[in-house]
C-alpha cells in the first residue's frame, strides 16, 4: 500500500467501505477494543442510538467482512482481524478520522443511500461470481 497521499487513500477507502458515520463509529469503537466483543446493547449505548438499528449496522459489518459475530451468549460482536492490509487500513481510518471528523462525517452524509448502495453491491457480487 502506498504512503504517498495516506488522505486520498483512505477517504476513498471510507467512501467504498463505510456507508454511515454510526457505521465507520461502531467498526471504530471495535478495531479501538479489539479483540473484545460488544453486544448490541453495549455499542447502542457508546453510540447513542437504537439497539435495532446497532444490529442493522452489525449485520452490515458482518456482510463487508469488518466485523465477526461471536459464539457466545449473549451474542456479541468484534472487530475481524482477516489480513495485515485491512489492519493497516483501519489503523488509517482511525487516526484520519480522529484528525477529520467533521470532514468525513460530512463525505459520509453526502454519500447516495444506502438502499442505492446496497442495490449496486448485489450486482458487484453477481459479477464476481461469473
């Protein structure tokens, strides 16, 4: 991965990844206390919002592959250490956010909806299946 813009990098990083700022806040908040897990209940409260709509988020995160759900009861959630380049590129997207939060929340408000997103992502998947 290349160093020489790291803010070019990892707003694009942001915009093909993250589709909410209580997303990018909840993988936040998980990368930050890895490897502990968090319940629904746990991040609706460090996040201000519903418990439905962490578990919305969670099952995002899931699906993107940021996020594992853990076997345990209650069920709990962490962040998915899956490779040394997505542990780099969290580690961009934490210290640019904490240096940049009012720009990115506002790259991340100005993003088409999430139903439009998630209606594109469908045929990406299909295309990489073909």
């Amino acid at each position: 991965m290349s160093d020489s813009n790291p803010e070019v990098d990892v707003y694009g990083y942001i915009l093909e990844k993250i589709d909410t700022v209580p997303h990018l806040e909840a993988v936040i908040l998980l990368w930050n206390s890895r490897p502990v897990g968090w319940t629904a209940e746990e991040l609706a409260s460090r996040l201000y919002l519903p418990t439905e709509k962490v578990i919305e988020i969670l099952n995002d995160l899931v699906r993107q592959q940021l996020v594992q759900q853990n076997p345990s009861s209650p069920s709990k959630h962490s962040y998915l250490p899956r490779n040394a380049e997505q542990d780099e590129w969290m580690y961009k997207v934490d210290v640019a956010y904490r240096r940049e939060l009012v720009r990115i929340s506002t790259m991340l408000h100005t993003k088409t909806s999430t139903s439009i997103r998630e209606f594109a992502r469908a045929f990406l998947i299909k295309k990489d299946r073909d």
